[in-house]
C-alpha cells in the first residue's frame, strides 16, 4: 500500500538522514521513479522532504524533524513487543532501557493499538534457553566487556579454552559482534584473518585492547555469521549412514535425532524400519547406544566399529554380570 510505504520511506530517512533513491527503490522493491513521485507527496502533506539529483545527491530529510508511530498498525505493534520479550537484552545489560523504550513506544501508539500490545506481555512468552541449562555457575566474562569491545570497535585479548581442551589458551581476535543461539552466546570474530566462533561460557578472560579492530573490509557480522552456522549445520565431510529402528521407538527415534535424518523412514516386513541418516564424524553414530538393542547401524562400516569399540569400553567398564546371585 502507498501508505505505508510513505510511512516507511519517512522512518528510513529519519534514522539516515539521507538516502539514495536507488537504495530506497531496492528497499521498498519500486521504482525510482515511483520513489521520486513519493518525495512529492510526502511534501506536499508538509513533511520537510526533498530531492537532489547527481552523483551525490539523494532524498533528504530536514534535520530534526520526527514523527510519531501513529501509522503502526496492530500487528506491527505486536510483533515488536515479542521481539523485546527475548531475554538477550537481560543477559547484555538492556533490560532496563528495553522496558523505558516499550514505555515510550506505547504511548505512541494509537489508542486502539495499545490494548493488543499490553496484551503480548501476558499472553506470549519467550525462552531462549534450551531444556535442562538450568543451575549452571554462568560464563566467566561479563558480555558488557565483549559488547564494549564491540561497539568501540577496539582488539580482544582472551584467555579462551575450546572444546576438548582442559587449559585455556590467549589468543586476540577482531571481533564482528555478539551472537546468541539458543540461549547460548557467541562472540564473531576473526583469528589471523580467518573467523572464528567463540562461546563465551568457555572465556575465561577477556580484555579490551587500545588497539583499533581490524575487520575484514565490505565484511560484515551477518556474513560472517552465516558462514560459519553453515559450516557447524553442514560440515564438509559429512559421513551418510544407514540403520534398522525397532517400530515401537520409530517416533521417539525420528525427534531425537531429527538434525541427522536425511529421509524417510522405509517400514520392513519384520517389526523394523530403515531410517537414513547422516553424521558429521563417524565416531558420532555413538549416540545411537543409547537405545540399546532398539537400533541397529548397517552402514558405514567405520561408524559400526564405533559403535562396536563404545559397547566394548562400556561392558569392560561395569564388568560381566555376576554368576553366583549376588546383586
């Protein structure tokens, strides 16, 4: 609709100043034409908004100028405050400010909208922790540390243990920004120019350096990001897998190890059902010990002889079952 795109040609320029039109046409996928039609009008309804045309031109706001959000409508309003409803902004410090800017937000609001928009408070909620995190000690490191390293776009010295490792190493990066998945938080950055993901719960020091970040040029957090979350979803050697799940379990099976299934399930004639999967290493397919004789790997054979060197270890581990009726 016209209107809301006014309304959101006005709102790009308020937070920029100026834009170009070629920019504000692939934002609201219109022409440029359409764009300058749209400066007219939003001029001759007496916003202070005008057109420069040439290489350094551009459609201008006057300085200052501020509007209200009275065009919102009721589902944006919504959306917005379950957007706040994430507990990231707790966990950086921002839970007050947050609160203050829904305060200010819903006074703007049109009197109509307001009653949907308290309502999300009371109706939606949202947990980003994952089940069974509860009770741990937290990272070692504030993310107000990480977050000014961040936004004054200063180095990271960090004292960082990876997995697998017992001591922690330093090492100092050039952060892109802070990431959290699923409740857990990640610092983005680049190590000797290549990036790099860093879970902060694995920080056991981290200090702001004076010297000036050195980020990739034209790179920013969410390229980054998306390589790297391909990289840890979809690794290269990809090891594809087949194996026998007793019917019984077959739902249980298929949500539990849902990231792994690459297919349907083929029922057989014998109470059985064949389920394709795939594992990032072979020594992976040891999570299917944990259904015991309910499960059976086929293939490959190196993740068979996993399985077969875990079941190994576990039973010299608890020893035989006694023989003489002892408990």
């Amino acid at each position: 609709m016209k209107a809301d795109r006014l309304l959101s040609t006005l709102l790009l320029l308020q937070t920029r100043g100026k834009v170009s039109a070629t920019e504000l046409a692939d934002r609201l996928e219109v022409s440029v034409r359409t764009v300058y039609r749209d400066v007219e009008a939003l001029s001759a309804a007496g916003v202070p908004v005008w057109a420069e045309r040439g290489r350094t031109g551009g459609v201008r706001l006057m300085p200052g100028y501020r509007t209200d959000v009275t065009g919102m409508t009721a589902d944006e309003a919504r959306a917005l405050f379950v957007l706040a409803a994430d507990g990231a902004h707790e966990a950086l410090g921002l839970g007050t400010a947050i609160a203050s800017a829904l305060r200010k937000l819903l006074a703007a609001l049109p009197a109509g909208h307001r009653p949907a928009a308290e309502a999300v408070g009371e109706r939606v909620l949202v947990d980003p922790v994952r089940w069974m995190r509860g009770g741990s000690a937290g990272p070692a490191v504030e993310l107000g540390v990480l977050q000014g390293a961040v936004f004054g776009d200063r180095r990271l010295r960090l004292a960082y243990r990876r997995s697998g490792e017992a001591r922690a190493s330093t090492r100092v990066v050039d952060p892109y920004g802070l990431v959290s998945k699923a409740g857990v938080w990640y610092l983005v950055a680049d190590l000797d120019g290549e990036a790099r993901l860093f879970r902060v719960d694995r920080m056991r020091e981290a200090e702001v350096m004076a010297e000036p970040v050195l980020r990739r040029p034209g790179v920013t957090l969410a390229d980054v990001w998306a390589a790297l979350r391909a990289g840890v979803e979809r690794p290269p050697s990809e090891v594809p897998a087949r194996c026998r799940v007793r019917n019984e379990i077959l739902d249980m099976f298929l949500r539990l190890h849902a990231g792994n299934v690459t297919g349907p399930a083929v029922p057989g004639d014998d109470g059985w059902s064949e389920v394709p999967l795939v594992f990032r290493v072979p020594r992976a397919a040891r999570a299917l010990l944990a259904f015991g004789a309910d499960v059976e790997l086929l293939t490959p054979p190196g993740a068979r002889r996993e399985l077969a060197v875990a079941a190994a270890e576990a039973a010299a581990l608890y020893g035989p079952p006694p023989t003489d009726g002892r408990p």
